[in-house]
C-alpha cells in the first residue's frame, strides 16, 4: 500500500507540474495560438516594412509548416499556430521596378532576392509575435552550382573518396578562376546552447574567442574557415565560359575503375554505377606535398593525378597548429558550410580559436575569419536527420536556409535548380541557374553528376 501510495502521489506531481513551458495557463502544451512576424528591410535600405514577403515557420520538432505573406503594412499574422520552437525563413523577390519604386534609386539587377531567418524561435501564449530583417542577397556571377559530400558506398562505391565541388559562371560573360578562394567552414554541429559560449541559435559565439577584436561583430558579419583551397594561375589562365563550370575534386581520378593507394595496396569499385569519373576535374586537392612540408606523411587515399592541377593550400590552420587532418574530406552526414570569395591579401585576414578554448595549448586550433563583404557565394548544407540538425554558419544575406541529400554513402549530391534558357548569338543555348540566395530553394538533391545538371 505505501508502494501504491508513493506511486500516486509521483504522478499527481507530474500532471500539477505538467510543463507551462509553453505558457498555456490550462496545462496544455498543444493549445494553439496566434502569432504576428513583422518583416523589415535592414539599415541598408532604410528599415522600410516589406509587404508581400513570404514567411515560412516550422516547428523543429514536428515539422509542422506554416506559410502567409506579410500584409501591405509587413505583419504575418498567423493564426492557431501549436507551440514550439520553430525556424522562421522570409523570403522577397522584387523585379528592377518594384525595387525602384519602393526604394527610389535604380535596382543593381532586373531581379533582386531579400532574406532573412531566425533560428529556434518560440512560440507559446506568452511569446507571440517577432520581428525579422531582410537583407538583400549579394549578387554574384560564380555560383556554387554543385556539391558532392555524401560519398557512395563505402564496399561497393568510393567511400568519401569522389567527393567534389562545381563552381559555375551565371553570367553572360568570361570569368577567370585564378585566384578563386574555396572555403570549408567551421562551427559548432549541435544546437546546444547550455554554455557560455554559443549563441541563442547554438552557433558559437565567436565574439568570446581568445584575442578577438570585432565584438558583436564577429558573429553577424564574418565567418570562419577550416581550411581554405586557392585556384592557381597568372590572372588570365583559367577562363570559366558562360555556361560552363570548374570541377575542383577530391582526388581527380576515375573512382570507377581500380585504383592503387600510396600505399601500394589495390583498390576495386564492385559497382562503378555508384560513383565517379573524376579524371577529366579542372582541379584536384591533392595534400601531399604540403603534408610533406610540415613533417606529416602523405595520406593513403590522398591520389594525385598528375594530369590534373593541383589547387594551392591556402590555410590548413595556423602554423605551428595545424589542422591533424590529412586530407580534404567533406563531412558526408552533411555539417559543413562552403564559400567561394576572393581577396588581394589573404595573409591579413586574422584567425582564431573557438571560443570554448580558454587556454592555448600545442592541441588548440585556429579559423581564418572571413568578412561576410567579400564572399561571392556560399551554401549552408544540414544534416540528414531532422533530429540531428545544426545551426547555421551562414548569415541570410548570404543563404537564408540549407540542403541535405536523404543519406550518408547514398551517391547523392546537391545540385543548384536550372531557371531558364537563354539564346546564345551561335543559336545554341545558354542555362541560367536558380539563386536567390535561400539554398532550399536554390538546390534539388540526385546522383552526382560532375558538370549535370538537375534532372
């Protein structure tokens, strides 16, 4: 009896103490409530409400959608919303003469894309309503049109070893990549935000690392890069044509047929189907001989194809603390962040330690910080798992959401979406890529495909 007593009494605790987490003075979690975004441009264009912009909340947990367009005075009013924590993205496209009305100056391009995101928003009967800034997406020529990070099968496939990215020119005329930067980001892959260092969105808060100047800074307008790749030549070696693309591969070989490793030991694909010819790659990052020069060994699935240039190692961490990893490989479960930028003095740019490292040691790492100004185009990608997701590294001027493919090892890639065709003076044809700088809607995921396009 005094067993059955105790029992009944734990649970009377629980239902007095049924969680209000949500504000819900009746004890119920799930009773829905109305919710108001309001929804303005940023400083940059004068703080203006945007009507019309496109809201989309959905709840971290079940995936719950909600979609309304902002009124003519920029509120999103919604109604019978189930509490939560939500990711809330807005999105705005404004052709050339709605830009010039609404502003009063001529627009930079005939279309222009505005984002904005908030991450782990709540949502309950106390918290009923938030405020959102558009930026405006950065107009750039070079778009990341392809990123092949999840591998194939690792028996029957290539493993991570036929991972690569495609930069491709949107425009309508000849853009050389020499000089091109390509940067694998750094962050935290866990929305924790129980410790003195992350963010309300469970980023790092960069603005508590070790020697860092740029106060809040540092979080809203730079990134930090893991390792950074550099395209060689003199200024004018390596055209990308309208139209056309660069292939930058892991290893630029045919992963389809057998291969040897450095260490001598044969390498067989039981099914070529599941992966790729990467021998005809503009480029390859090949680590070997910068590993060499800092005393490592040279990684035994790190292939290099002499018919295929090498990218330059531009940051592989500080000097003296180098990155332990020996070679280029993408997370294949989806965590990283890519950029493509340029800069004359890549030396200048600092670099850091997260901001969990509160003394140095021979083991600590640093991050080149990159300003937000001089990246041309960036793709957050996500975990596979809605329930495994991370926060972004990417501010929504730059990709106002992410993309996943369905699994690691599944010989997917994400692929930008084609918008159009345009007519060529040849009479052929010309494809024009989807960017509005929010990367799911931006991008398809299918089978990788070096210089494909989306099916």
């Amino acid at each position: 009896m005094k067993q059955l007593l105790s029992f009944l009494t734990i649970m009377l605790m629980l239902v007095s103490c049924r969680d209000d987490d949500f504000g819900n003075g009746n004890g119920s979690t799930l009773q829905p409530v109305s919710y108001q975004v309001e929804v303005k441009y940023d400083s940059n264009y004068g703080g203006k409400y945007s009507k019309n912009a496109t809201v989309v909340m959905v709840n971290n947990n079940s995936g719950d959608t909600y979609t309304l367009n902002t009124d003519a005075n920029g509120f999103a009013n919604f109604q019978n919303v189930i509490p939560g924590i939500y990711k809330i993205t807005v999105s705005k496209k404004m052709i050339a003469s709605e830009f010039n009305t609404t502003f009063g100056y001529q627009a930079p391009a005939a279309e222009i894309s505005f984002n904005g995101v908030q991450e782990n928003a709540i949502i309950n009967a106390n918290i009923q309503k938030t405020s959102i800034e558009l930026s405006g997406a950065r107009i750039g020529d070079l778009l990341i049109k392809q990123i092949s990070y999840a591998g194939s099968h690792t028996t029957q496939g290539a493993g991570f070893r036929d991972q690569f990215i495609e930069i491709y020119n949107n425009s309508n005329g000849v853009i050389y990549a020499d000089g091109l930067y390509i940067g694998q980001l750094y962050g935290k892959t866990n929305t924790a935000t129980n410790n003195a260092y992350s963010q309300a969105n469970g980023q790092f808060d960069w603005s508590k690392s070790l020697g860092m100047t740029a106060g809040n800074a540092a979080n809203t307008d730079y990134v930090y890069a893991d390792y950074v790749f550099r395209i060689p030549g003199n200024g004018t070696q390596y055209p990308i044509f309208p139209g056309e693309s660069i292939v930058i591969a892991q290893n630029g070989v045919n992963h389809k047929a057998p291969l040897v490793d450095n260490t001598g030991t044969p390498i067989t694909v039981q099914n070529p189907a599941l992966t790729v010819d990467l021998s005809t790659s503009n480029f390859e990052v090949y680590l070997g001989n910068f590993n060499l020069s800092i005393g490592e060994p040279v990684y035994k699935y790190d292939i290099q194809n002499p018919a295929v240039p090498d990218v330059q190692i531009a940051y592989w961490g500080r000097q003296g603390y180098w990155s332990p990893n020996n070679d280029f490989i993408m997370d294949n479960l989806g965590r990283d962040s890519f950029i493509i930028f340029r800069t004359d003095d890549f030396n200048a740019l600092p670099d850091y330690s997260d901001p969990s490292v509160l003394t140095v040691s021979s083991n600590t790492r640093y991050f080149k910080q990159i300003p937000n100004s001089i990246i041309i185009d960036g793709v957050d990608l996500q975990h596979y798992n809605p329930n495994s997701q991370r926060p972004k590294m990417l501010s929504a001027s730059t990709d106002a959401s992410s993309v996943a493919c369905d699994a690691s090892f599944n010989s997917q890639a994400v692929i930008r979406k084609t918008k159009e065709l345009v007519d060529l003076p040849n009479g052929g044809k010309r494809k024009v890529l989807t960017d509005t700088n929010n990367s799911a809607n931006d991008f398809v995921k299918q089978k990788a495909d070096p210089r494909g396009f989306q099916q």
